[in-house]
C-alpha cells in the first residue's frame, strides 16, 4: 500500500508548512502503528505535531493534576515528546514509565534520556494490550492517539486502570472526527488520503473516531470521568458519576 509521508500532518485550524509529498512503499502486518516506517521522518512528523498539539496537551495536563513526585505512564510513548514533558513535571522524585511497542522509538526515547539525564523515565517495548503493571503503582497516565490504531483498546484501558491507585487519574486524547481535516485550498487528493486512512485503522481493527466511545471504554474499566474536552468542538457521549473517590478517574479530549 502507498501511503503520503504527509498523511497525519494535523492542519486544525493552524497553517503548516507540508513538506513536498513522498510516496512511501509501506509493509503493513495486522494491529501494526499505520505510519510504519518508524524512522527519522516519522520521529520528525511526531515532533511537529507534538508543537501543534503542545497548547491542548498542556491544559489536559494540568487539568490532570500531574505533579512533583508522581509515577506516571505514558502509554503508547512513541519517541518520547510527551514523556519528556511529564518528566519535567514528576522530577527525579517521581517516575515515567514509557511503554511503546516500536523498538525504534524506544530506542530514541532511551538515547534521549541519557542526552537529557533524566534517569527517572523507563522505557519499554510493550504491547499496552498485555503488559502486566503492577497495582496501584501508578498515581496517573496519559494516552495521546494510541488507542485510535489498536484492535483492543479496552483490554489496554483495563491494565491502566488496575494499576492506578484509588482517585489516580487516566488523561486519553484521541480524535472523534478525523476525517473533519482538510486544506485550504481544498485538496481532492487530501481528503482521499484522509478517507483512505481512515479505512485502513479500520481494517486493522483500530477506529480513528475512538474519542467518541472513550469515555463509555473507560466506565467500562472503573473509572469515574470527571472532565471532557473538545478543543474544536465535537461532541462525546458523557458518562458521568457522582464520585466515591475510590475508583480511578479519567479527563479526555475527545477532538
Ligand atoms: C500517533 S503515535 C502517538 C505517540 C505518542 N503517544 C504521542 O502523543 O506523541 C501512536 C503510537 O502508538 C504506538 N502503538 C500502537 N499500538 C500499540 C500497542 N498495541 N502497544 C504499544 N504501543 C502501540 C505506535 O507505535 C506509536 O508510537
């Protein structure tokens, strides 16, 4: 399959500068990250929209409540721009964990941990469908566009969830209309990329949309969802609990 390098550039009301379009000979097996291969273009294209993303990024932070001292886990890391960001946050008093199933990638986060001296992130390859986390050893986590590519996004919150310690709390940012990006001028061949994308997440047993039902998966895993979020409007199905306090609780950005 023939995928454009210029695929998930997020063009949300922003102007971005595309690079000329390159197309890529892309190798797919079943569940595999869509934007395969994983390397310096890709860590690139993930660092971009990282800075795109970094203002609505650092307000689900915050509304999370992550501080000084937390052992945290990033699910679904990637190279690391965010876990990097949580590092700054816990200190060398708290902790990262980084779980990605890319070696690739963790081998960026690995380097850059050491470059930056921040011994106090971990990184793994994991599947986040499967990894054991022990319980209660986490005080918060965070998943940005992960659970959009993965046939089992409900086995990866479940695990979350059994690890966060009573009233920790899951931050989820997935889209809910991915295919609601355009260009202007419009872009014909964008918006068939876009539908084609969309297609493949779906055939591979991923949803683009997820954002949408992230808020029913994570009742569904015990938590309790205390905020949501649509920075470009669009809309999620609220499920809302008064709080015991006693089970995990959830803030997501449906965008
Ligand atoms: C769009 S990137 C997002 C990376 C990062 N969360 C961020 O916000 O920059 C999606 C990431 O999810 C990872 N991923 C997809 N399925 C996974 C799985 N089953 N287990 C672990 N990581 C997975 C991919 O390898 C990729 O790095």
């Amino acid at each position: 399959m023939h995928l454009l390098s210029l695929l998930m550039t997020e063009i949300n009301s922003l102007v971005i500068r595309i690079a000329a379009p390159q197309v890529r000979e892309v190798e797919m097996k079943n569940d595999e990250y869509v934007l395969r291969p994983l390397d310096q273009q890709e860590i690139n294209r993930l660092e971009l929209q990282h800075q795109v993303w970094k203002n609505e990024t650092d307000t689900v932070i915050r509304m999370a409540k992550f501080k000084a001292g937390d052992r945290l886990l990033d699910l679904g890391s990637g190279p690391g721009f965010l876990t990097w960001d949580l590092a700054k946050i816990v200190g060398p008093e708290g902790s990262v964990l980084a779980l990605e199933n890319s070696k690739e990638f963790i081998q960026h986060v690995l380097l850059e941990v050491k470059a930056q001296q921040m011994p106090w992130i971990r990184a793994e390859i994991a599947d986040v469908r499967t990894y054991d986390l022990e319980p209660s050893s986490l005080d918060g986590a965070i998943c940005r566009w992960v659970l959009m590519f993965i046939a089992g996004a409900d086995q990866a919150l479940a695990r979350v969830t059994h690890a966060l310690r009573p009233g920790g709390m899951i931050a989820v940012m997935e889209y809910t209309q991915f295919r609601s990006m355009s260009l202007w001028p419009r872009g014909a061949s964008f918006k068939r990329v876009y539908e084609a994308v969309h297609e493949f997440i779906a055939r591979n047993g991923g949803d683009a949309d997820i954002g949408g039902r992230v808020p029913a998966l994570l009742d569904q895993a015990g938590c309790e969802i205390v905020e949501l979020l649509c920075p470009y409007g669009g809309w999620a199905d609220p499920v809302r609990h008064s709080g015991s306090g006693s089970r995990p609780r959830a803030r997501t950005t449906p965008i």
